[in-house]
C-alpha cells in the first residue's frame, strides 16, 4: 500500500491512541492531586480543629483558675469555725460566681480533714468524707500548686467530671484545706460534636498525660476508657512530646489516622484530634470512580472539542473566581454585621440588668450614708465595708455598660500608677498561659481624666488582639509615662503616653490606615468583628487625646494611646468618700419611679437640708409644679421612667417652660446619654454618692442673690 494512503491511517491510530492515552494521563494526575489536595486538606482541618479545641479547653481552664483564685481570697487564712460560721454565705458566693457557668458542674471548699464547709449544690454542704479523693491526699501531703485529677463519678450526682483544686492554708498557716472546682466531662464532649460535625471522619479527644481519657467524640460503643500502651500519640506523651503530629493505628477503633496533639498549659491534660485515612481514602476512590464514569463518554469527543472547551472553562474559570471573590465580600459583611447584631442584643441585656442593679445600689449607698450617720461607732466597720462593696458592684456595672456602649461616661482623674497594675488580674485571664504579660508605669507619669471603665476596656480589646496575633505564645506589655516625642500635633501642652506592645505577627503596611476603621478586620472570618480598635479610638478621642498604631510584619505591634496630662485635683470625679459636712437648705423635687429608690433618696435628701417632695412620672411633676404657689429649686429625675414622657423629654419641656428652673438628671442606664450633654444637662450616675450628689445639687441650685427667674446652671 503506498506510503501516502496509510497517512490517514496512521493519523486515526495517532488519534485513537490520544484519545485512551490523554484521558489516562490526565485521570491518573487527577487522582494523584486529588490525592495530595485531600491529604493537605485532612491535615489543615486536623491542626485547625486542634488549635479550636486546645484554645477552647484552655479558657475553660483558664476561667477555674480565675474563679478559685477569687474564692481563695474568701477563705485563706481563716479558722475552720470561721468558715464554719460563713458557710451560708459562702455557699451563696459560691452560687453566684456558678450562675450562667455551663462548664462547672460543681464548687466545694473542703476543711483539712476532708469535710465540705460549703458547695454550690446545697446548703449545708453534705456531710461525705473526701478525704480519699487523690486531689485531696495531694495537697494534705504538701505538694503545691494546681491539681488536675482524672475522669471522676461524682458521689452525689452520678455525673462524670473532672476536679481542678487548689489548696489554701489555715489561720495558723499550715494546710487549711482545698477549694475544688468540678467540670462536665459532658461540656467538652458537646463543644467537639459541635466541632466536628460538619467534618466526617475526624475525632476530638480530651485525655490525661498518663492515659485516661475525659472525654471523645464521636462515642464508640464499647471503646477503653484510656489511651492503650500502642497508642502511637501517648508514646510521643510519655517521650516528653508536648505538641505534634503523626500518622498512626488509633488504640480506640484501630483505624489508620492522622493524628495531633497539645499539652494544655502547665497542666497533665492534652487535647488530641484525627482524621480517618481510611475513610478518606474510601471516599476518594468513590469519587475518582464516579469521575471515570463521567468522564469516558466526554473523552470520545476530547480531540475535536478541545478549543472550544478550553475557551469556555478559561471563561468560567475566571468568572468562578470573580464569583468567589464577590461572595467572599458579602459573607464579610454580612458576618459583621451579624456580630454588631448580636453585640447590640447583648448590650440592650447587659445595658437593662445594670440599670436595676444599679437602682438596688441606689438604695443600698443611701441607706448606708444615712445609717453611718447614725449608728454607733461600733458598727462603723461594717458600714464601710458596705461601702466598698457598693463601690465594687458599681465598677462591675461600669465595666457591664462600657460593653454594651450604653454607660453614661463618667470621667475621671486616673492616676496611671495605681490604675494600670490592677488591671493585670482582667487582662491576665484573657492572655492565657503561653503569653507573658508585663506592666510598667513611670513614677512620674502625670494624672489623665478618662473615664475608668472604657479604660479598662480598651485595654482589654488590645490584650485580645495581642492574643490573637501570637497563637504559639510571646509577650504583652503595657508601659505608661510622660509623652516625650510622637506626639500627634492635634494635642498640646503635657501629654501622657499608654503603649501597647506584643510580639505577635505583625499587620501589613498597606493595612495600617485602616485599623481603626470600625468592623475592619484582619483576622479569619467568624474570628473578630473590628470593633476592638475602633472602641479605642474612640476612647481616646472622648479624651480629647489621639491613637496611633505601629507594626513591624513578623516582629509585633505597638498602639500608643495619647491623654492629655491632668494637673493634680483636677478632673469632675475626686474622691466619693469625703466627707459631707454641708447643708443645701434647697427645695428638691425628685421624680423617680422606682419607690425603693425613692425611699432611699428622700431620707438622704433631707439629711443633706433639703425640702423635698416626690412624684412618680412627669406628668406628675408638671402638675405638681403647675399648683405650687413657690416655685422648687431644683428638679432630680430620673431618665428611665415608663410613660409617654420619660427624663429628658421632661427636662426639656421645663427648660422651655420654666428656664430658670434647673433641673438634674440620673441613671444608671442612659442610652440617649449623648444627646444629654450636648443639650447642656447635667447627669449623675447611679449609684450616685451623697457626696456627688450634694456638690451637684449645690452648683444646679442658683445662689441667694440671683435674680428671680435666672437660670443658675444649663440644666
């Protein structure tokens, strides 16, 4: 047959032979990227699920340690009457500090022998002897610091738990016994379903360094209770490994794994993860048959198809690839703005629980003042104890509604030396054990006025974010003095400085003009909401200060707060605790709904000279003041009253009537609290001192040789 008739022969065997070689090229490099992408893949989701679950466990422990380090302070160095004695409040302290704590199954302060002096369960504690417990016996014994015992049956609920003790010394400093704190095993147990449900074949595990496990999941039927002598991580445990990861046989349903590990903290305890091989395997043979399947008939067509196809999918892959980046945005967005949902529900529940606690501190500030004014020199002790306990509870209600953004501000002369350091037992929780946390303050730092609670705040977002940005640990340090350089030019006269630095990742120049951008964010989707910088910036600002942030990729960041410098005796909050030795000799009607607050700010009144008179809406006070023949001197309401005219809508509608009637406003819970001062009203905080209530009263009130009809301050 001539050469030139088998050229089309030869062209068809040429063809036939790409149209099997190609499809198997291309489906044998498919199964091997394939193969590499999934084992990529169970590796990424491995250590991310280690990483969620080993930061999950850390704040739970984290949480205990913060919760038995308070009630050490209740009980250390008492005698066991004295706790005996207390045990009823000890028990409520006990209840209070369990209430809303999902994770704690139980707290005990257990005496030397090993009785209960109190729980969070009863009142009184069972009578059951826990001396036999091994936490118990390794305390007594004098070993020290923190013990975390194995997987343990509660004697009165039957359920399975895990104890964190501590042990604090008697008045006589020896062992005075242990306060113990209980964790569901079941707690964690629910966090990883969660983790991995949407995850097929992978598995979370919580287990001690020497084998027991705490916890699993997914449960396998009829599975040991602890790690085996094979186990392949507890060889790595046993071998002084803290942290890895590694291929092996699980002890619990021997299956082929990859498999991770990481010692939590100080602690025994280890959090484990693994992803099934075989499963994963499994699946992708199904899914390469599946392909093959499809893919044959397609590939009969390959030769004559090819530019047509690789045109249209260069198209739909970019296309693909504008859809994703489109998605990507919006799901941003939308997470941010679900998050500043959620912050604005949590601050409408945080802001209304602070406003009626608030109230109750009202009434139990007033009656004390009136009582210490009355009562013997003996029980002046006890009153002042109340009086710091007031004091307290209020900063807790600060701290609440600095949160929720629904605090009315409340600055402050700060003195940088004594407010930073007390900061470290907030800021040190949150920073957890792999982070070191420093705080350095100059003797000579200058006072600023700022509002305390948004302070404390501020710094807490910043330790957050320095948390974040160091996930295998490092350093944050706060570091305060006098401003000698930097300083932003909007700001003059003696500037104070507050310098944020950690060690973390660092931010990326391009990225730094926009972190005070409020929902602006560099962190993983679902991780941050970009509202912690701004929140800081905007402190600053309030200030009449300015913010600054400096970032070096891979070294660290450092945000420096800039205050202006308050001269000493300066600032509208000096000290609460001064005496009062004045009388007003005014005309006070009070407008306040809430009668125990009334009828513990009447009395205080009066005590302080005043004429007082109360209404209970501001309907009511227009009335009263409608059919009087001599007019009040001043006007206090409250903001938050019910009816269709609340505080400020009643103070305004006096201005504009009566101009010359000055008129106070108080809350505890001021969500228009801006609008307020911008109108020139002044508003007291609740609970308000009588110290700060008689200064106020005194400068609201015009003087005795004022014109009849002017107006002695701007409301």
């Amino acid at each position: 047959m001539p050469r030139r008739s088998l050229e089309p022969l030869w062209s068809f065997r040429t063809l036939a032979i790409l149209s099997v070689a190609v499809p198997l090229l291309i489906y044998t490099s498919l199964g091997a990227f394939r193969f590499a992408e999934a084992r990529d893949g169970a590796e990424q989701r491995v250590s991310r699920s280690l990483r969620v679950a080993h930061e999950h466990a850390a704040k739970v422990l984290g949480g205990a340690e913060a919760l038995q380090d308070r009630i050490f302070d209740l009980v250390d160095g008492k005698t066991r009457s004295e706790l005996a004695n207390a045990s009823l409040r000890l028990h409520q302290a006990l209840r209070a500090r369990t209430a809303g704590q999902k994770q704690i199954h139980s707290i005990w302060i257990i005496d030397a022998e090993g009785k209960p002096i109190a729980t969070s369960m009863a009142v009184p504690a069972p009578a059951i002897d826990l001396s036999d417990r091994a936490y118990f016996q390794f305390h007594r014994s004098g070993s020290s610091g923190r013990y975390l015992s194995e997987p343990i049956i509660a004697k009165l609920s039957g359920d399975r738990i895990l104890d964190i003790s501590l042990r604090f010394n008697g008045a006589d400093g020896g062992f005075g016994g242990v306060i113990n704190v209980s964790l569901f095993s079941s707690y964690f147990e629910q966090f990883y379903s969660d983790l991995v449900a949407d995850e097929p074949g992978l598995a979370v595990n919580l287990f001690r360094q020497n084998g027991p496990v705490y916890t699993r999941w997914p449960v396998i039927g009829g599975a040991p209770d602890r790690l085996g002598a094979s186990s392949p991580i507890l060889q790595r445990v046993v071998a002084g490994e803290v942290s890895g990861q590694l291929r092996g046989t699980s002890s619990f349903d021997g299956q082929d794994r990859l498999l991770a590990f990481k010692r939590i903290g100080s602690y025994p305890l280890f959090v484990g993860t693994g992803m099934n091989m075989t499963q994963l395997r499994s699946q992708l043979v199904q899914e390469m048959a599946v392909l093959l399947a499809l893919g044959l008939p397609p590939f009969a067509a390959l030769f004559f198809a090819a530019r047509v196809a690789l045109r249209r999918t260069r198209e739909a892959v970019e296309a693909a690839y504008r859809l994703r980046a489109e998605i990507s945005t919006r799901e941003r967005a939308e997470a941010a703005l679900l998050q500043a949902q959620k912050l604005e529900a949590m601050g409408r529940l945080t802001g209304g629980v602070a406003h009626d606690f608030n109230n109750a501190l009202m009434v139990i500030s007033n009656n004390a003042f009136l009582l210490q004014r009355h009562v013997a020199a003996a029980g002046e002790k006890q009153l002042l104890s109340i009086g710091r306990a007031v004091d307290s509870a209020t900063k807790l209600t600060r701290q609440l509604l600095a949160f929720s953004r629904r605090q009315a501000l409340l600055p402050e002369l700060v003195t940088l030396q004594q407010k930073l350091p007390t900061t470290r037992e907030l800021i040190a929780p949150v920073l957890g054990s792999q982070v070191a946390l420093a705080i350095e303050v100059a003797p000579d730092t200058a006072p600023v006025t700022v509002d305390s609670a948004e302070l404390e705040l501020a710094l807490l977002n910043l330790a957050i974010n320095a948390r974040d940005a160091m996930p295998a640990g490092g350093s944050f340090k706060i570091v305060a003095g006098n401003a000698t350089e930097g300083i932003p030019q909007k700001l003059h006269g003696p500037v104070v400085l507050i310098a944020a630095v950690d060690t973390g990742t660092g931010i990326a120049p391009d990225l730094l003009d926009k972190v005070f951008e409020p929902f602006f964010t560099t962190k993983p989707l679902g991780q941050g909401t970009g509202l912690g910088l701004s929140q800081v910036y905007g402190l600053c600002e309030r200030a009449g200060g300015a913010a600054a942030v400096e970032s070096i990729v891979g070294e660290g960041t450092t945000v420096r707060l800039f205050f202006p410098a308050a001269q000493a005796g300066q600032g509208p909050a000096q000290s609460s605790r001064q005496p009062v030795n004045r009388r007003l000799e005014r005309s006070v009607l009070v407008v306040e709904d809430n009668n125990e607050v009334a009828s513990a700010l009447l009395p205080l009144l009066e005590a302080l000279g005043c004429t007082v008179a109360r209404v209970d809406s501001a309907a009511a006070a227009l009335e009263w003041l409608a059919v009087q023949e001599s007019r009040a001197d001043l006007v206090l309401t409250d903001v938050m009253m019910p009816g269709e005219m609340d505080g400020m809508a009643l103070a305004r509608r006096l201005r504009a009537e009566m101009p010359g009637l000055p008129v106070l406003l108080m809350t505890g819970y001021a969500e228009r609290i801006d609008a307020a001062t911008s109108l020139g009203f002044e508003v007291l905080p609740k609970p308000c001192s009588p110290e700060v209530l008689s200064a106020a009263i005194a400068r609201a009130t015009p003087n005795p040789g004022r014109a009849a009809g002017e107006s002695a301050a701007p409301g």
